[in-house]
C-alpha cells in the first residue's frame, strides 16, 4: 500500500515536470523553422535613383537613325542594383529594350534600349523618353533633327538684334537662320560670318539644334 509521504512525492514529480523543470529550458520546438522568418520572403532591391544616360542628344530624321537609351539603377549609396525592374516610354516614336535580361536591369545595375523614330520623321521636334521603378521617374529628351545628307541649305535668314550700334564699345548680335526648300530648320549646318567694316566676335560656325547659329558685332576701331 502506498503511503500518503511517496504519493505526495510522486504527484510533485509529476508538476515539476509538466512545468518544463520549473524555470529551465520550456524544451524542443516541434515545428522546426517558425518564429519571426516569415516564411523566407525576400525582400526587392532598393532602388534611390534612375540615372539615364543617351548615346548622343540628337537623332536624325531618318528611318535608319538610332540612339542608345543607357538607365543604371542606384541605392541610396549611388551603388548600382542588379534585377531592377524598370518601364521605359516615349512620346513618339519606338523604344526598344535589348539585352539578354528583358525590362529589368543586368548584374551592372544597367537596362539598354534602343531608340528610332518609326514612320514619323517630322523635324525638327523633341522627344521625351522616361524611365520608371517604382516610385522613381525620370525623362530626358531627344532633340530630332533634319538629315544634313539629304536636305541642303536653300535660304538663310539674318537677323541683327538692333540696326544701329554705338561706338563706344557697343555690340550688337547676329542671328543666322538656315532652311531647307520646305522650310525646314537645318541643323549641324557650316555657317560662315564676314562683315566689310567693324568687328565679329563670339561666332558660331554651324548652326544649333534650331537651325541657329549666332555672332557679335561691334564698331571696333572704325568709328
């Protein structure tokens, strides 16, 4: 017959065991791979920055003509990311992204797209290309310009800013604007300025992406 002493012992066994030893360890989990984990996700790549890059600021109206879009993805470090997805657009005209890697940016951090100009060769005009991660935007635009292989200058239009200078040191800008036969701007075009009294200074030698090419004029020593 068990006595009431080894009953006692035997029932406090028992709780100090259903304690977990009374204040040790509470034991082995037996689901492995919980807690705070969340199961593994993995977090994206944070990207700070879009900086994209053209391959030249002017593209000519030609159905041939293409300019290389270059967009580098950054952290807030300025550190290049890899695997960024990133949207590219334009206005007008056709973008094209090539690589091996889609629409999201290489092991460099970098995405590269092509830029052409389809059926629309309309000149001069601007184009606006944006790239797009998130909640990061930024555009840059590409000046369109016409072919000087296939349009050459046929009138030019001077412009002086006032039509009388001073003599005391006084000048005066020279404006030229080149055209084609269809009225068209002509771009990247030799433009060369002489006058037959004064001074010419600040002179432009081709014309801008306007159609503009520019000069000073002052009375110098003939007075």
């Amino acid at each position: 017959m068990m006595t009431l002493k080894k009953l006692i012992s035997i029932l406090a066994m028992l709780s100090l065991a259903a304690c977990g030893g009374g204040g040790g360890s509470s034991g082995t989990n037996p689901f492995p791979g919980g807690g705070s984990g969340g199961g593994g996700t993995t977090t994206p790549p944070s990207v700070a920055d879009l900086d994209v890059k053209l391959s030249a600021p002017t593209i000519t109206n030609t159905i041939t003509s293409v300019v290389t879009v270059t967009v580098t993805a950054l952290d807030a470090n300025r550190t290049t990311v890899a695997a960024v997805p990133v949207t590219l657009s334009t206005d007008s005209g056709v973008i094209s992204v090539s690589g091996a890697d889609g629409s999201v940016t290489n092991s460099s951090g970098v995405l590269l797209a092509t830029v052409s100009l389809g059926s629309d060769l309309t000149a001069p005009r601007v184009i606006t290309i944006t790239a797009k991660s998130g909640s990061i935007t930024k555009t840059t635009t590409l000046q369109v310009v016409t072919s000087t292989t296939t349009s050459v200058p046929a009138s030019i239009e001077v412009i002086a800013g006032a039509t009388t200078v001073g003599t005391g040191g006084d000048t005066v800008s020279i404006r030229a604007f080149v055209k084609d036969s269809n009225n068209n701007a002509l771009v990247l075009t030799p433009v060369s300025f002489t006058t037959n009294t004064g001074t010419l200074t600040s002179v432009g030698t081709v014309t801008d992406n306007t159609g503009t090419a520019t000069a000073t004029f002052s009375a110098g020593a003939d007075k």
